[in-house]
C-alpha cells in the first residue's frame, strides 16, 4: 500500500525537478508536513502505549492532543507574522498560516485521566495508560 502515489506527489516531484525557482514557497521555511509525513513510533507495555511523534518547527501551545476511547488525535498549527517598523512602507507582505491532523486507533481504550503529553525537541512524546477493565461483578436480585 505504501507504494501507491499520493494526489498530485508525482507532479509535484516532476515541477520540482524540472522548474525548482517556478513555484514560490512561504518566506518563513517549510510548511507544515502532510499527515502522512508525521511520522509517529507506538510501542505496546503491559498497562500502556508509548506513542512518539515527529512534529518539529511547532511551538508547543499549538499542539492539541485529543482522546476519544481507543482514537488518538494530533493536531498542530503554524502561524508567522510579520512586523515592520512605524517607519516603513510595506511593499509586499507574504505570511503562513496551516495546521496538520492524523488520528490513529489503538487496540484498546485509553484512561484519559492518566494520560501524559510532552514535548521537546520537536518530538511529542505520548503515556497513554491503557483503561483497566473493572471485571465481571455479581449484581444482587432484589
């Protein structure tokens, strides 16, 4: 499956080959990856899941991590600003602004209550304890 192409991935490589200087990219670096290019490691323990992402260049208020049940989500947001000085005429102004989101599904429910989130470096490291189940109980007949 990885071997397919994405929508447009071909062309892309073709125009960027061929005419590099053509099309014009944000000033401020490189956008945002695609959600397929945030590369993400799970590893399973006994009682939790250990998820590191890849998410560099992002200030870490503009990651947001959600949990519902068993589906992780990710969601980062790059925003650039400008500034010029009172005594400048702006003659072209040129800003990013893009977010990315990749949602996974783990085997079995997360506790959200314990679930831990960190970043550094540009890696997003996730404790996400696995909910325990409470077992079978004997309910009382009245």
């Amino acid at each position: 499956m990885n071997s397919l192409i994405t929508r447009g991935s071909l062309f892309d490589d073709f125009f960027k080959d061929v005419a590099p200087g053509f099309f014009v990219k944000p000033l401020h670096g490189d956008a945002l990856p695609s959600p397929s290019q945030i590369r993400i490691d799970v590893k399973e323990s006994p009682g939790s899941y250990s998820v590191q992402a890849e998410i560099p260049g992002v200030r870490k208020e503009d990651i947001h991590v959600t949990i519902d049940g068993n589906v992780v989500t990710l969601r980062a947001e790059v925003k650039q600003h400008d500034q010029q000085a009172t005594d400048e005429k702006a003659l072209r102004s040129e800003r990013y602004y893009g977010a990315v989101t990749r949602s996974f599904a783990l085997p079995v429910a997360i506790d959200q209550s314990k679930a831990r989130a960190k970043y550094d470096h540009g890696i997003l490291s996730l404790t996400l304890p696995k909910e325990t189940a409470t077992g079978s109980q004997r309910l009382a007949i009245d």
